[in-house]
C-alpha cells in the first residue's frame, strides 16, 4: 500500500501534543553539543530538515543565530512551532516541504536532520537526498545526521525505516563529505522506552 506521507504527518501533529510522540526531547542537547563544536558564526546559515516541533530552532535562536530555515512537510507542526515561538517566529524563515521534493534557492552552512533521513526507504530518494545535501551545502559546510542505529526500532510513528550503522552512513555520504565526529545515543522517549539512534557530523569536501 502506497502512503501518503503528507497527510500521514499532517495527522500526526494534528491530532499530538509535542511531548505525545516517541522523538520528543525538551533540549535536543546532542544536536546542540555537535552544533557548537562546529565554530559556526551566527550569520551562519543553518537548516533543520524534517523538524516537526523540534525545539531545536528555540535554542538556535537563543544562541544568537540570525539565518536560521526550519523545513517540515507539515504545515500543522509548522504552524504549531510558530505559535510556541512567538515573535520570534518572524526571524525564522519556514518551509512546508517534503524533503523529496524540496529545491532550495540557497546554500547552507549547516545541515540539520534528526530523524527525518530514516524515513527514506528507497535507493531512488536516499540518492536524491545525498545529492540535495552535497549540491546545497556551502564548501566547506558541515551535516549533521542523526538516525536509528543498527538496534534501534524498525518503525516509527507506523511507518518503515532505515536504519544504519557508523560504516554505512559514511558510506552513503563519502563521495562528498568527510566524517568529523559519531557516536551512539539512547534516547528517552515520553513513554519511557529507549530508542537507539547513531549521530554523525560530516563536513563537505573542498
């Protein structure tokens, strides 16, 4: 059965608070301790791929960035993130897009997904979304990927993922990136089981 991911997510943030789905965190604090290991200044341009309501961007605000995109393919979880954020919303710049079909009119400092690359399942669009980071990432530019290790859930959220190791995201990404830092985490979900999931920093080849 073919799904509808648009309305599959438009659902899910329709009908959940933020802190009633698996991936929540209050502080995303290992994507923040991988961001501010980067040296990144805060005209950085930086975007968060597949947010959701992910507080990430309150943080990068807080911090002081002032380039800061924030991509879902949900316009509810944009909505509501918008609202939480305030006035400070204005300062973002918000893009309802699936991530296979987004054509970006700029290139990027930082790449920011957790949890979102997972969700690819075919060689067609895990392809189309290594050549999106390689082709938008400034020279120089860093990623940041977290996904499922090797003994993290097969699914999430009812749908199919993939899940990867260390080797195999360095792998899909070499003819492009260089690795900088990884390590595996185990993430408490609201419900309190764990999730295993592996972040990696790249940095694009000169």
């Amino acid at each position: 059965m073919t799904v509808n991911f648009k309305s599959h997510w438009e659902n899910v943030y329709q009908l959940k608070n933020e802190n009633e789905v698996s991936w929540y965190q209050e502080v995303p604090s290992k994507s923040l301790d991988l961001i501010n290991s980067l040296n990144l200044t805060t005209e950085s341009k930086i975007i968060d791929v597949g947010a959701g309501e992910s507080r990430l961007v309150d943080n990068l605000l807080r911090l002081g960035f002032k380039n800061i995109t924030v991509l879902d393919i949900s316009s509810k979880s944009i909505e509501k993130t918008k609202q939480r954020l305030g006035k400070k919303s204005k300062l973002v710049k918000w893009i309802v897009s699936d991530i296979v079909d987004f054509i970006p009119d700029e290139r990027f400092d930082l790449w920011h997904d957790r949890a979102a690359f997972h969700f690819l399942t075919s060689k067609k669009h895990i392809k189309n979304y290594i050549s999106l980071t390689s082709n938008n990432i400034s020279t120089n530019g860093k990623l940041i990927l977290a996904t499922f290790s090797l003994n993290g859930p097969m699914k999430c959220s009812g749908l199919d993922v993939t899940r990867y190791s260390k080797e195999s995201l360095i792998k899909e990404f070499k003819n492009h990136f260089t690795l900088i830092n990884s390590f595996i985490t185990s993430h408490l979900t609201p419900f309190n089981t764990f999730q295993e999931f592996l972040y990696i920093s790249f940095k694009k080849k000169s």
